[in-house]
C-alpha cells in the first residue's frame, strides 16, 4: 500500500494533475466529495497506530497529545463534510428580474465556486492537525479544490505515511487522481507558490517563512490569495481586582497553558498584563514545571533560546523563573515602560515555553501598553464581573482574532463560531483557517445572468433540489430540512 | 456651505481624523448608519443638477447617462443602508457550549466587525456610481469604516462637491468627524495606501496603476488588502447556430455596448468570438454609429489609439471598421489562428470604442483561443436553447465572475446576486466591488469565548434584540420579520 515515491512528486508534476482534475473535481456533488473526506478520515483512523509511533519518534510530542490531535483531525474531516452538505457555504443568492430597480435587475444568480488548486504549507507544531490532512487540506477538498502539500521537514515519515493514507481513501471512493498532491524540500516550496496553476495559498509558521511566500504570491504576474496563519503573542490582561480574586488560581492556569506542547502552540499567551506587586507573580513560580518535553525540532530550540537571551539581557528585565536550559520553561517580567521604551523586543513572538509579565501601575499604563501591540490570534481577559471593562475589550478586539472571558487561549475548538485568525502578522488574510467558515479561503463567486434554468447549478434553481440555505429576493431563506425541524 | 480646502485635505491629517473617527463609527448602531447613508443619498440628490452640469463639463459624458449614473448612485446608498439593517453583513455565528465535540467547544460567538479606515480611489468613468460617493465608499461607510477617498483627476470639481454634499450628509445626521475625508493628487494616492492608519483600499482603474498600488499595499510592513478592479476584455461567444438565426440582432446590440459611453466600461465587450464568415460581421458595419462623444480625458484617447495601432499593424488583422480619428468606433477581426500566436497583442484590453472579433473555424478553435483567454468580470454566451454548451460554459466560467446568456455585459445592475469581479487581472481579489456583498471587503471577524452576556454586541445574544439572521448550534436562521411574514 505505501507508495514510496509518492511523497516526493515534483512540484510540475503535481500541478498538472491537479490542474486535471480540477474539472472533474468541481463538477462532483457536495454529497460526493463529503464521502471522500469521510473516507480520508476512516483510512487515517486506520492508520491512526503507525501514524502516532512515527509522529512520537519525530516530533517528540507524548503519545496522548497525539492521540488527541489525531481524534481532532478525523472530526475535523467529517465536519467540513457536514459543512459543505449543508449548503450555506455556497452562499447562493437570487435575484428574480425587477425591471422597477433602479437601475433595473435582470435575473442575477450568485454561488461560489472552487478558486482552484490550492497549495497548502504545513505547519511543525500540529503533525496532523495542521499538517498534511489538516484544516487547510480538509477546508480546500471540502469546497472542490485539488490540494497540493508542501510537507513540513520536521516530520517528514509522519507526513509520507499520512499522504498514503489520504490517497488511499480517496481512491477507495473513486475520486479522480490528482484531488491530492504531496511536495517535499524547501525549492519546492517556493517554486509551488509560484506554480501558474496553483489559484491559492494556505500557511502555518513563522513571519519571516510566511513573508517571503507571501511576498513570492504577491509578486506573481497574476497574483494569488496567501492565508497565512504566522505569529501571535497572545496577550493576556488580568485587571488588579481578578488578581486580589483568585492570583494563585490565574498563575496555575497561565503556567499550564503557556507551557502546553512546550510552548510550541501559536495560541501560547506570549504576554501577560498583571499590576504590580500581584498574587499571580508571586504565585507563579511554584506552578511551572521545571521541565517540559524536548521541542520539535534543532532549529525550534534554537530560535527560543536566542529570543531568551535577547530577553534575559536586557538591563530592566527580571527573571521570574529562570531559564535553566534546553527544555526548560522560563518567565521574565519588566515594568509597563520598559516595555514601552523597547516595544520591538517584548512585542516579538518568543516560540517556546516562556511567557513574559508586563506589570502596569494603573488602567493608563495598561492602556498605553496594549496600544504598543501588533495583532494577534487570540486575547484573553481576566476581570470580576462587577468592573467595567467595555473599553478594555474594545481595545483588545482591536488587537485579535478571538477574545476569551475565561480559561486560556491554548486549545481550538473546531466549530462553524470559531475565528482562528486575527490583524497582521497573526494573519495575512481576514479568514480563519479553523472552523467552518475556513472553507471561504477557497472559493470565489460567479454571477450568473440571464440563464436558461437547466444551466444553472442546482444551488441556484428555484425550485431548490438540495434544500440548501438560499437568499431569494433579498429574503434569507433557511435550510429546508431545518424548516421542517423548527 | 463650500468648503474650499475640504478637499485637498492632507495624508496624514485626513488619516488622523479618519482614526479618530473608527471607534465611533463601530459603536453606531446598524440604524444609526443607515441614517447616515440615507442623508448623503438625499444631500447628493439636492446637489444633482450642480453636479450633474460640472461632470457634463470635466467628462464630455451626456447628460441623460449622468442622470442615470446619479440615480444609481442615490439608490446604492440607500441599498447599503437596507442591507446593514438587514443584519446578515454580520454572519452572527452562535456555538454553545458543547462538552461531547471533539475537541470539546466552549460558549463561542462570532461576528464580523469593522476593519477600520479605508482607502478608497476613484475611477474616471463613472464620476458619480464608482467615485467619491459611490460603491465603494457606500459599502465601507456601512459597515463601520472611515473612507478616505483619493479623487480622480479626471473630474476633481465634480469630486470636490460631491464631498462636500457627502459631508454635508453626515454632518445633518450628526455623524463624528472624520468619518469621511478626501485627497488629490498622485503623490497623495501613493501615500494613502501606505499610512499606518489605513487598513483595507479598494481601487477602479488600469492594470498599471492597480498593479502599481497592488504592490505597494503588499509590500507594507503590515500588509494590507487591496481590492482593485482592473481590466477586463469581456469576452463574447456567438455560436454558429446563435449566429445563423439571429446575426443581424447580435451585431446590432454588440455595436450599442461596445460604444456606450465612448467604449470606456469595465464591461465593454472587447473580444467577440464569431463563426468565420458570421452575419453578425457582415452586419456589424451599419449599426456601428459613425462616432461617439469625446473620450473623458487626453490620456484615455491616447491610449486608445496607441491600442489601436497595435492592433490595426499587425500584418493579418483586418479593419472590419477601420478607425477614423479620435472619438470614431472601430472594429477589427482576426483569425482564431493569429489569434493564438499573437495571444498577448490581442488580449490585452483596449479602453475606448472598440471591439475584436475572432473567427473560429470550429469548436475545437474556439476552444483553445478561450483558453488563451486572462480573467475577465464579464462573459456573454449566445446560443441557440438546443445546443449542448455545458462545455463551452465551465470555459467562460474558469475566466470570468459574470456570465451572461442574453444580452450585453455593459450595465451593473445593483442588487444582492450581483458579482462584479472575476480572476486576475480582472479584480485583485475574491470579492465584488458591485452589490450587496461588497460591504465583505470591509469586515474581518472576531470571536468572543465563554464571553458574559452583557458584554455581546447585540448581533451574537440569544435573545437576538435586533431579529437579524443568526446561526445557532449550525442551525441558520432567518430574519425574524421574515419567519413572522414567511
């Protein structure tokens, strides 16, 4: 069953299959293609055992984590086949002619269709989540667009045997060759970017990596959408009254989350706001493992303890826990100026198992300092229920993608609420690439006018053969199942 | 009531004030706004006859064209502020919490919000519907989002009072300032589109200057969306059987929208794909008028016929109506053949009063030339109701965003199917600049978690205050006064 070179298809190669099969990959059902995700989602299960060992030995992540991560993936498969079966995704709306319009209205018909292959970068930190039958690849099948991964170095057996599983459920449902390409090695990601056949792009990693494909995209003769989901600090808030309220609860869940897959998520609170002299400093050190597991890969540890140091140097920074090597989780802290004099700095993302306090005097110094931030994925907001905080969360909405009340920003749930995205650079597009609006990345709209009713995909009939969500004459009309239901 | 510098207001202090304004104009209600937009409609209406004579003068454009133009631009404000209140703009997504998923789901809600400040450039040939206050401007101010508009050269004392009965508008309802500015001038656009302060630019224009402002937009340190209508060749196919029941009608009514408005649309019919020996060639010659009103500024009759004498110089192209100085129509033809193996000479888009018909033996022929074809916002299909065109239609499908079956592409109705964009280089993104998903452009979502109830923006509470479109548990709902009236 394993096709040893099937990983390793040159990016030409690739591109003309799924350049071929784009047409009969649009022209399958919403129905067809929600059985090949399920049948991609029942051969990784399969798989699930082999997977997990080789995933263990190449990224150093414990087995329950990735049992975990595989359980969220398969979920995730079936869900954006729910999604596309449901129809909302499509959008479809129509116009009826109204020649009293001004001016006047022919009959209009909107859908969106499949934009057209898609190449999908995969992430180090997610083996499978976010990687080659992640939410990228599950969203862009989904919708109708043949996917083409760039696999991700870090765990490149993983990928390979994750591949061959995805392959052989689509084959075992009958789905054209070339819905589904795998690319490995750092030219060939570059040149697939670039690749005339390839319509959008979706990334998970760092700034500087997501950068340069963005600006490769953007510089195109005909340029493409990037997603890029690059880096995130997270930021937390504890206003001084949750501190009094429960400091030492707050320092337990922050050094949970913050060291969670040793630090390695993009949703990690990278920066937390806490007045001076709190119970969450104070309380922190004791929660902090003095150990978490070894990181995903050399250049990973690298790049956390360079980030340390430039942290650890800084004249007016102090060590909260101190970073004792390798693996070893770490918190500094500086007062709200400091951290506004060297705002470049404290703003960086540090990937790893540290987080840093920001310690404000007042609700003005706090204010000054979230202003200092760039965007991120997430921010989180710990306050008692009898403050006001509306322009605390203005700003913070401002400044991210998804605001949390509660608990910590580490862990996505997969739903169609969920926004996993937020302002540069957290993203580079305003769409998520978790949950079910993810499937919007991909497709574009086409309008028809005019048309004879038997050309028309079923989307856009009138007489509505899926039942689907559609807009008729301005007016929103549900599901038809669901009408039945309510 | 003129404000002589109003226009001409800087960069930065225009951005200044635009930044003030975006926390404002977020926190007003869907109502409010629509108020806003209703009192512009109104002031630009009393302005009419004062800008209606001042365009006349500055783009040679007829009066009557000028009164429709107005008309729809009256009426596209009053369609932006019906669809705010309408409340699916938003895409209220609900979740509770689901302990079973997997991963479990917390209380998640997600909404779409203001993007902030946007830049929006106007185009010469629509002084009223794609400029100061047209729909670019009415989509963003109706979602929440301060405009800066940089007017066009080609009309800048139309522009000026248009931005003055736009502020006049506003300031009647009591609107914050800021919420609208304007500037002039090239080296005012190239800054626009880099300020810190702007966050999203929309654009109606040429390939050059789009790509130009493309770039820059791209390269900022925090890249920024740039949704640019470009160019767009607006292919036509006539099938041999359209052309033998109906050719004489078909020349007739391509000749009335190639020349409509001196060939300057973004949807004018620049290539038309006929049969060889097509009656509608036969015919074209007398229905196309001998000459057309001046073009709208030097620049365009410059680049006209520079185009033209392209076209008209190459060795196997021939004058179907040869071109007889500045403001005469001309058509030329070619064969399939030719024009295969000079695809860039020929597809590249003429502004102006002129049309390129190319002969096709078969359908094998029309076929491969299609697929020389770049994206386009427009194609138009004739044929007869017994065809098979299933093929032929996924062709124009893959390279345009509108595809019409009777008819001509000029003329963009207003309503909620319409889709004005297509794939490059026709629009610079997935999204319309026409109709009531334009207003997309503009938002980007944000999720609350596990947020208490009274800290919801009223789109994402269970009790949905407002009766707007709401998905709740992945159930759609409708409008409540539609449930209550369906």
């Amino acid at each position: 069953m394993r096709e040893a070179t099937g990983g390793r298809l040159d990016v030409a190669a690739a591109a003309a299959a799924a350049a071929t099969a784009a047409q009969p990959m649009r022209e399958a059902t919403d129905q067809t293609r929600g059985t090949w995700l399920e049948s991609i989602a029942e051969s990784i299960q399969a798989a699930g055992p082999e997977l997990i060992d080789l995933a263990i030995e190449e990224t150093h992540l414990a087995r329950g984590r990735l049992e975990g991560e595989l359980a969220r993936t398969t979920a995730q498969l079936r869900m954006f086949a729910a999604v596309v079966r449901e129809g909302s995704y499509l959008e479809a709306i129509i116009d009826h002619l109204n020649p009293d319009a001004t001016p006047p209205v022919p009959d209009l018909r909107r859908v969106l269709i499949p934009i057209g292959p898609v190449a999908v970068y995969a992430a180090s930190n997610f083996p499978f989540a976010f990687s080659v039958a992640g939410g990228d690849t599950a969203s862009a099948l989904a919708v109708g667009c043949p996917v083409i991964v760039k696999a991700h170095p870090g765990h490149p057996l993983t990928s390979r045997r994750t591949a061959d599983a995805v392959r052989h459920g689509l084959s075992a449902v009958g789905a054209p060759d070339g819905v589904f390409g795998m690319v490995e090695g750092f030219d060939a990601g570059v040149a697939l970017v670039q690749h005339p056949a390839i319509r959008a792009a979706a990334f998970t990693g760092s700034i500087p990596g997501g950068r340069a494909l963005a600006d490769l995209a953007a510089a195109r003769p005909d340029p493409i959408p990037f997603h890029g989901e690059l880096g995130s600090v997270n930021p937390v808030v504890v206003t001084a009254a949750a501190d009094s309220a429960r400091g030492d609860e707050l320092a337990a869940g922050l050094a949970q989350s913050f060291t969670l897959g040793s630090g390695q998520f993009c949703t990690k609170p990278g920066i937390v706001f806490v007045p001076k002299n709190s119970n969450l400093e104070r309380a922190l050190p004791e929660s902090v493992p003095s150990q978490t597991a070894p990181m995903l890969t050399p250049s990973i540890e690298k790049g956390y303890a360079a980030g340390l140091g430039r942290i650890a140097s800084h004249d007016d920074t102090e060590a909260v826990v101190p970073h004792r090597g390798a693996d070893s989780p770490s918190v500094y802290a500086v007062d709200a100026s400091t951290f506004l004099e060297d705002r470049e700095l404290f703003t960086t993302e540090v990937f790893g198992p540290t987080t840093l306090l920001v310690r404000f005097d007042d609700e003005k110094t706090l204010h000054a300092a979230l202003q200092a931030l760039e965007g991120s994925l997430t921010s989180t907001l710990h306050a008692e229920p009898d403050e006001d905080i509306a322009h605390l969360l203005d700003e913070l909405i401002q400044r991210s993608g998804r605001v949390l009340f509660q608990g910590w920003p580490t862990g996505v749930a997969v739903s169609w609420a969920q926004h996993h995205g937020g302002p540069w650079p957290s993203t580079t597009s305003a769409f998520t690439s978790v949950g079910a609006t993810a499937t919007r990345r991909f497709q574009r709209p086409v309008a028809f006018q005019d048309a004879p009713a038997g050309l028309l995909p079923s989307a856009l009939r009138d007489e509505n053969p899926l039942g689907i969500p559609q807009r008729v004459d301005g007016v929103l009309r549900p599901a038809r199942a669901t009408t039945v239901r309510g």
